[in-house]
C-alpha cells in the first residue's frame, strides 16, 4: 500500500505510475490478482481529497477498477462524501475506466447514483485525465486535464445540470423554495503548479428558470439568463463578469420586473480578498429605464455590507412606476402618482442609504384622479446621512392640487441628515391672490416624519374657488393666516387655528384633521368658528336676495368624506350691531320660506301687498342644521307651535317665516338652497 502525500509528480502521473507497476505485476502472474493504493490526502488545485483508496483487479474475465474517497472538498466546502466509482479497466491505448458507476452517500445534491468512464494517457512527462459523468441529480459532466511533470495543468469541462440541483447544491435560494429549469455550463482552467489555479474562464447560461417562494412573494417564471466571467490569481483571485437577462419575469415582493425586449446587461469587475468579495466599475444598462455604473463590497467574515449607484441616468416614469411606487403604502397618495422626465443620480449604502445626490430635470408628477398635477419640475441637490448640511434647489412651471391652478414656483432648500427646511419664505400665486410660506420643513422618518408649514393667504379670488370645486358661486376675496399645518402619512392635522377673513367678518377653523389626503377618499374632520360675516355681501354674492345684518355662527364635528358633507351640527343667528341695519327683501323672504320647506309667500292679495315693499325689518333670523346619515334635522331661532321660527319680523308690514318640516333628507336640502339662489333677484336698496 501507499500512504501519505508526494508532490515530486503530479497527482495523475504518481497514480499512474503505481496502477501501471500494479498491472505489470499482476500481469506475470496466474489467476486473479488484486493490487491496492491509498493515500490519507492528496491536494490539487483549490481540492483536496481524503481516504483515498484505489483497487485493482485482474482475472482472466477482465480487470476491475475500484476507486473510492472519504472525503472530497473544494476550499472549505464538501463537495462528496463516501465516493466510489467502479468500471471496467482497459489498457490498450492509456489506461480506460470504461461502463463505470458512481455513487455518492453525501453531496450539495444528496445522494447521488450515475455512470461515466475515465481515460487516463501518459506520454514522457506528460499525461491526460477525461472525466465524464452522467447522473440524474447533476445533469451530465465532461472534463478533460493535461498536465506536465513540471506541475503546468490546462483544465475543459462542459456539461449541463437541473437548476434545482445547482440552487441545492450552493445554497443559493431557501430550501423549501420551489425551483426549476436547466442550465449549460463551460469552463476553462490552467495552473502553473498543482497546488494552486492561476486561470479560469466560465460561462452559465440558464433558460426557462423558476422558482417560488411557500408565501408566494418571491417567484419567477421563464426567465433566461447568461453568465460569463473571467479570473487571474497574482495573490488574490480577481477578474470579470457579464450578464445578460433576455426573457422572463421576477417578482420580489413589493417590486415585479419583466424582461424588456433588449437584454438587460451587467458587467463589472470583481476581486476576492480574504474578507470580501468586491465588484468594481460595475455598469448596468436596462432598456427602457436607464444606465449607469455600480460598485460593491460584501463581508464574507461579518460585517455590512456597502454599495454604490453613480451617474444613473434614468426615465422617471419607469422609475417611478417599477421601482419607487411599489414601496408606497396601498391605496396611500404616493400609490396614485404617475411621473415623467428625466433625473441623474448617485446613491450609497452602508447599512441603509446612506447618501443621494440628484439632478431631475423637465419632470412631471400628476395623479389619475386630479388630486394632484405638477410640471416643469426641475431640482438638483445633494444629501449625506452623516455630513453637514447642504443646498438644494426645487422649482416647476405649474401645478394643480384638486384642479386649484397654483403659479410658479423657485424654492431654495436646506437639507440636513433628518430632512430640510426652507432658505427663506417665497411666495406662490394663487387665484388670482397668493400664499406666502413662512415656514416649510420635512423629517424623512421616525414618528414626526412628514411635512410642516406656516404662511398665509391673500386675496384669493371666492368666485374661482366656488367654480373650480362646484360650490355655490359667490364673489369676493380671502384672506387667512395658516398656523402650523403638519403633514404626515397621508394625514393633515393643524397644531392652532386657521382664520380667514370673509364678507366683512372672520372664519376660524380649529381641530382640523384630513385623513387620506391624496387618496381617493380623503376624510375631513373640523369645528369652525363664524363672528362677524355681514349678511349684504354674502348674500349679494350668493343671488339670495338682499339681508343686512351681521351673522354669528358655529359649525360643530364636521365631517367631510371625498369633500361631501356626512355629518355636523351648525348654528347661524344674527347679532344686534350699532350702526348696523337688519332688512330682508321679499326675494330674500321668498327663498327663506323655499328653504324652511314651504312655497314662498301665497295668497294674491297678500303676495301683491308685500311687493308694494323693497324691504322689511326683523328683530331675528337665524337656522340650525344637524346632519346625520344622510338626514337634516333643521331648527330655528325659536319655536313656535309644532314649527320653528327662522325669520322673526319686527315693525309694520310685519313678516315672519316658520318652518314646519324638520327632518329633511340632505340631498333635497341642497336642492332647495340651489333653488333659492336661483330664484333670489336682487334688489335695490340704497345702502
């Protein structure tokens, strides 16, 4: 027997020389012989094989090859376990293991069982290894090994292999994912000594590759995919690495990519050191998205991992939509969105994004439903999770937020590791007023993320707002402050009160919430405050017909679902104030009474009597609504039989309106108001 290592020859000649020494022996002797070698550890090229044992027998019959190994491993990793190969020895020309079978208690594979042939050839100081292998697990093997007895080697192999064997073999997925699919292989190495390869060049290219994930959030069906590379040892293993992806799709829960109909490419270079891998001048062209290059280093000892995209230059509508809005919260604002143009970024990582620089040009955000609509977008600016702070500049031509045209607009912003804020205070024109920003910041996460702001409102224009969002029409300006006005998961809240002065008099809005703010069905919560609102102009701007007076009022748990009213509780009276005069119109009489449910004024020669009169004194006028399930339960200033008052007359013609139907269903107190706008001519009073 032979035991130990020896490194005078290499490995195929030592093994050669003793099999063939063993057969001349056995040759020159009678009936059957049987000649063993074994080795405790024999080591090559990146391998190294344990327990080896070779067994040689010959018999009239024919001679039987037996060879069997412990342990065969590449690096750290065992590649089989309890190996052995029988077959048929031929030594006419070389040594050939011919009708051979193979089988493997313990591999990446399982266990395995195939067959194959081995031929062995030596010529002087050099010989030749062919290795081929079929089996059900692996798919089929052919390698070919020349060598010299300097220790120079040029290895070729090619073969092909189910993918869910390679998947197994090499961890590369979760072993209770589903995969499937075939893959061809092709490799090419050499080596100046035994002990280590100098040389590698491999290609893989995969089709109809699948696999699933138990919850069904990471799949692919049909893809193909080419790999080929490249590798040089001088100290370190380094080289190249191309990749095309020409068909299938991926799903990788949130995001879901398709082929395009040019091959996606990916090339880089790569270099293993002794703890890392990294890729370097990496580039990615993905048609249809973009281009750019990429950079990579990942621990294999523990530690994070750091990566880099620079220079990308992409569409922002596939980005947007393949990439960005997949990590948007279902049905949320950012869900709805839809982009265009172009941006150039760079971005890092290391354990989280860790820096951005961007530059979007000529870009266009809208959502489908209106809520939204910018264009003209232009930004560049730059952010580091670590470093100080930092400019950033944002403009655009034009925008719509629920189809409200707002003006141009060139905002210098701050940007720091939690957010921005504003340089200083710029202004956006606004129908036909403007609104000033005092204050504009933003957190990008944590419990306060979202956006906040203070400013206020001048003269914008009642008649353009009513048009644009199908209210009644009515004339005049506001103007309103705006306190702290937060913005955060599609949630509006406000930390004061919002005032507007209106018609002579002031709103004051407080408690206001708006839930789902870009989404479809955004919900309104707010108590509003009204003192102050003088009757002429609202009721001048409304087609009311003509009431002087100052109004006072409260507007309790109003609820708005999609800008429609669902509930509240409201209350509206007028208030004594000196200098000022309390007169209705009869047209206004009219739409009142049209409004508590009654026909407006009958009777010939009552109707005819009051005519004779432009206006009329009261002492009180007043209504209250609350609105539930789609129900109005109205109310007056005072009750009066089974009625309620909402006009009390004072002086000669005296008139009063009473109401008598109190519960109302909403849409037909809609209708009844619109009517009364309708009908409400104005009147000439000289004031």
């Amino acid at each position: 027997m032979m035991h130990g290592r020896s490194r005078a020859l290499p490995i195929a000649v030592r093994w050669s020389m003793a099999l063939c020494l063993g057969l001349a022996i056995s040759s020159m002797m009678a009936g059957a012989q049987t000649l063993e070698i074994s080795a405790a550890q024999v080591s090559g090229a990146g391998w190294t094989a344990q327990r080896l044992r070779a067994t040689l027998t010959t018999s009239a019959q024919g001679d039987q090859l037996s060879l069997a190994a412990g342990v065969v491993q590449a690096g750290k990793r065992k590649l089989w376990q309890r190996a052995r190969l029988r077959c048929k020895l031929d030594t006419a020309q070389g040594w050939a293991c011919r009708q051979g079978f193979l089988a493997v208690e313990g591999s990446p594979w399982g266990a395995l069982h195939g067959d194959g042939h081995v031929q062995l050839r030596q010529v002087g100081g050099s010989a030749q290894a062919m290795l081929a292998l079929r089996a059900a697990q692996f798919g089929s093997a052919r390698v070919q090994v020349q060598s010299t007895a300097a220790g120079q080697w040029r290895l070729t192999g090619a073969g092909s292999l189910p993918v869910a064997g390679l998947v197994h073999a090499f961890t590369l997925l979760p072993a209770t994912w589903q995969t499937s699919g075939q893959a061809r292989w092709q490799v090419r190495a050499r080596g100046a000594s035994w002990a280590k390869a100098r040389q590698i060049v491999f290609a893989l290219q995969g089709g109809q590759l699948q696999f699933s994930s138990p919850d069904g959030l990471q799949a692919a069906q049909g893809v193909a995919l080419q790999l080929q590379g490249d590798g040089v040892y001088t100290g370190q293993w380094h080289g190249t690495a191309r990749m095309r992806w020409t068909q299938g799709g991926i799903l990788w829960s949130p995001w879901y990519w398709t082929a395009p109909a040019a091959p996606v490419r990916v090339q880089t270079r790569w270099q293993q050191t002794a703890k890392s891998w990294q890729l370097d001048q990496g580039s990615i062209r993905w048609p249809g998205l973009g281009q750019g290059g990429f950079a990579l280093n990942w621990p294999t000892q523990g530690g994070v991992l750091r990566w880099r995209i620079r220079d990308m230059d992409v569409a922002m509508a596939p980005l947007y939509a393949n990439w960005i809005k997949p990590l948007a919260p279902p049905g949320g604002p950012a869900a709805q969105l839809q982009a265009a143009g172009q941006v150039h970024f760079s971005v890092a990582g290391e354990g989280g994004l860790s820096a951005l620089k961007w530059d979007l040009r000529n870009a266009a955000i809208s959502s489908p439903g209106g809520q939204l609509a910018v264009t003209g977008v232009h930004s560049r600016g730059a952010w580091s999770r670590t470093g100080k702070t930092s400019d950033a500049m944002l403009r655009w031509q034009s925008a719509e937020l629920y189809h409200i045209p707002v003006g141009p607009l060139r905002a210098e912003l701050v940007l720091n590791p939690q957010g921005f804020q504003l340089q200083q205070p710029f202004t956006l024109a606004l129908l036909g007023g403007e609104l000033h920003f005092r204050h504009l910041a933003a957190r990008w996460a944590g419990p306060r993320s979202g956006f906040s702001m203070r400013g206020d409102l001048r003269g914008v224009s009642m008649a353009q707002l009513t048009r644009i969002m199908h209210w009644p029409p009515f004339i005049g300006t506001a103007s309103a402050t705006i306190p702290e006005l937060q913005y955060h998961a599609g949630d509006i809240t406000t930390s004061g009160v919002l005032a507007a002065q209106v018609f002579g008099g002031e709103v004051r809005v407080g408690d206001l919430h708006i839930e789902n703010f870009f989404g479809v069905l955004p919900l309104l919560r707010a108590n509003i405050g009204i003192a102050g609102l003088r009757l002429k102009p609202l009721t001048d701007a409304f087609h009311f017909g003509y009431i002087s007076g100052v109004l006072n009022g409260d507007v309790k748990n109003l609820t708005l679902l999609n800008w429609s009213p669902e509930a509240f509780q409201a209350q509206f009276h007028t208030v004594p104030v000196h200098g000022v005069s309390q007169k209705i119109s009869y047209a206004a009489v009219q739409s009142l009474t049209r409004l508590g449910g009654g026909n407006g004024i009958s009777g010939f020669f009552q109707g005819m009597f009051l005519r004779m009169f432009k206006t009329f004194a009261y002492a009180h006028l007043g209504m209250g609504v609350h609105l539930k399930g789609g129900v109005a339960e109205l109310s007056g200033v005072a009750t009066e039989d089974s009625g309620f008052v909402i006009l009390q007359g004072q002086g000669l013609p005296r008139v009063d309106i009473v109401g008598y139907n109190r519960r109302v269903d909403w849409d037909e107190l809609l209708a009844r108001l619109k009517t009364a706008m309708h009908s409400g001519a104005q009147v000439g009073t000289g004031e």
